[in-house]
C-alpha cells in the first residue's frame, strides 16, 4: 500500500531511465541522506568514531573493489595494497604541498593509486580467473614490501609510520589531535556520497555496460566493437582510484596516523572482499550492506552481548566475526550469491505487489 508504482506516469525517457524511478525510493534516499547529516547531532563521539567512520570507510573500499570484481568480472586481492599506496601518496602529498588542503590531497591521492592499478592491471589482457588472482596477489606483497623497505616513503621516520599532520578546513581542525569526531565523519561523509554519486552514474553509463558486457563473456564484448584493453585498464584504474581515496580517508581522517604496511596487509584485501561477497557483487548498495555488516560486526558482539549478560573477551569477539563471516560466506554462495543486496531487491518487489504472490 505505501510501496507501489501505480499511477507514477513517465512522460519522458529521462524519467523512464532514472536510477530510482519510484517516487518512494526517492524519498528514501533523501530520508538516508538526512539520517546521515543529522545523526553526529544526536549520537556519541564513541559511536560516531568506532562504527560510522569505519563504515564509510570501508564502503568506499568496497565501492572500488566491486567496480572490478561486481561489475567488470576481474578478481582482485591487492585492494589492501592500493589503499596504501593512496595513504603514502596523501602522506608526500602533505610533505612536498602543505598549503594544499587535506580534500584536495585525499583526492589527488586516488590518482596516484589508480596509476599503479593501470600497471598491475595489465596482465589482466592475457589472463583472468585464478591466474588473475595470483597477480594481484603479487601486487599485494610486492607493494606491502616497497610501503617497508622504501624509507623515502614514510619520509624517513625511524619508526616507519606515517605522522599526519594538523590540517584545516575553513579554520576547523579536520587532522590531528584536535580534530573531532564529528568534523571528521562530515568530511567523510561528504567524500563518500560524492563518490558514490559519480560511480553511480559510471555504472549506468556507457561505460558501465562495457564493464559489464566484459564480465558476461569478454570474447563477445570484444566481437560487437568493445576494445578489452582499455576498457579492463579503465577499470582497475577506477578501482584503484577509489581504493586509494579511501586508504588516505582510513589513514588520516581514521586511523590519524600509524604503520600503513601492517593496516594495508594481505587481511585488510581479503576483508574488503568479503564485504563484497557479502553485500552483493555488482551493486553498489551491496557495498554498503556489506562494509556495514563486517564493519560493525566485531563492535556489536562486544559492547552487544554485555548489555544482555553475556560479556565475552575481546580474543572471543575475534574468533566469533571470523567464524560468523566464513559462516555467511559459505551460505551465500550457496543460497543467493548475489548476497544482501538480492535479497533486498527481492523484498522490495515483494512489498510492490502485496498483498498479491506475484
């Protein structure tokens, strides 16, 4: 009764080709985005810190990897690594241009990533599969061994960590010991549903149907006029982009500083994946769905399970994610591949029809 498409008349092809063609979903999306703006107003810096940052964080990693894993077909496990060569690139960045502000740096970063991404990604014109898994693989430990060996990286630091430094927006600390939570999250937040937008419109663009065309069958891609080479290299390069925006958000606006090459390692790739497994390949709400679930998955079991008398250790905790990830991974593979995001879609077709079967 309140989901229904009945009497919402396209008099155009704009309006019959919109993203969100119902006026519900519209409504919707405006409701999300102002539960997201108002929401520091209302809760804790606790929970602003350690559940909404590292959720959009996380979803703008996912966002990257399923441009080439969801939409584009590539198997990718070196999304750790690209975030990391965004957070050493935001690093010199910052260095060599201090009067730069920190946005501008955070992006320009992405560039950097989504360059090195072109070169890896070249192999992916001759293999793909498991071989291509293998590759990127290698670009994981190769690039984790240059974030260590390379001193000029980390400027020299003895400790080999990256110290961000006291950045300002428009006066306001966003870096450093001052910077609060909330101005954190609202830079954040403003980076990520840029982004999303413009990745969005890629999507469902002409160049989204060539990365999807290439993930059908790329032999027939190529037979009606689809060039493989650019379009594959176009993809990791956007990939990589946003992976690397979102290693320098983890980096700066998140972590505040630390050893890249131990927060970018082959586990924080193989995370990332799981979120998109999860979520649901080739969507990008699917990315939301799974960076929220594995994201505050740990916080929820420790600070959850206390509240109804079951207080755990944090080892516990630990074992309990890994264990309820593997477990949700396996099932589904098994029961709907195209995980959260497929059975949100099924609900929301459900709800269209009711109280009607079909």
């Amino acid at each position: 009764m309140f989901y229904r498409e009945a009497g919402q008349f396209k008099t155009s092809y704009y309006a019959d080709q919109a993203i969100f063609p119902i006026l519900q979903d519209r409504i919707g999306v405006a409701a999300i985005l102002f539960v997201a703006f108002t929401l520091p107003l209302a809760a804790s810096d606790f929970f602003v810190g350690s559940v909404m940052i590292p959720f959009l964080v996380f979803s703008l990693a996912a966002i990257g990897l399923n441009i080439l894993t969801g939409y584009t077909g590539l198997i990718s496990l070196g999304t750790g690594a690209f975030m990391g060569v965004g957070a050493y690139a935001c690093y010199k960045l910052t260095t060599i241009f201090p009067d730069v502000p920190i946005v501008a740096h955070i992006l320009a970063a992405g560039f950097f990533s989504a360059a090195i991404g072109v070169i890896f990604g070249l192999p992916s014109l001759r293999i793909k599969g498991f071989y291509l898994a293998v590759a990127t693989l290698a670009a994981q430990f190769f690039l984790q061994w240059c974030f260590v060996r390379i001193p000029w990286l980390y400027n020299n630091n003895a400790s080999g960590a990256i110290e961000v430094p006291v950045r300002t927006l428009m006066g306001i600390d966003v870096t450093g010991a001052n910077a609060t939570p909330m101005v954190r999250y609202y830079v954040i937040l403003a980076i990520v549903v840029a982004m999303t937008w413009v990745a969005s419109n890629i999507v469902h663009g002409r160049v989204g149907r060539q990365w999807m065309a290439v993930r059908d069958m790329d032999i027939a891609a190529e037979l009606i006029g689809i060039r493989l080479l650019n379009t594959k290299l176009l993809a990791f390069a956007v990939s990589s982009f946003y992976c690397g925006v979102a290693g320098a958000v983890m980096m700066f606006l998140w972590y505040g500083g630390g050893e890249a090459a131990d927060a970018f390692n082959i586990n924080q790739s193989f995370n990332i994946l799981f979120m998109v497994i999860i979520g649901g390949l080739g969507s990008l709400i699917g990315s939301f769905f799974g960076a929220a679930f594995i994201s505050s998955f740990p916080t929820l079991l420790k600070f959850g399970l206390p509240m109804v008398g079951i207080h755990i250790g944090s080892a516990s905790v630990e074992h309990l994610t890994h264990f309820a990830i593997g477990a949700l991974i396996i099932a589904f593979l098994i029961v709907e591949p195209h995980g959260l995001a497929r059975l949100w879609q099924i609900g929301k077709q459900k709800l269209r029809v009711w109280p009607f079967p079909y």
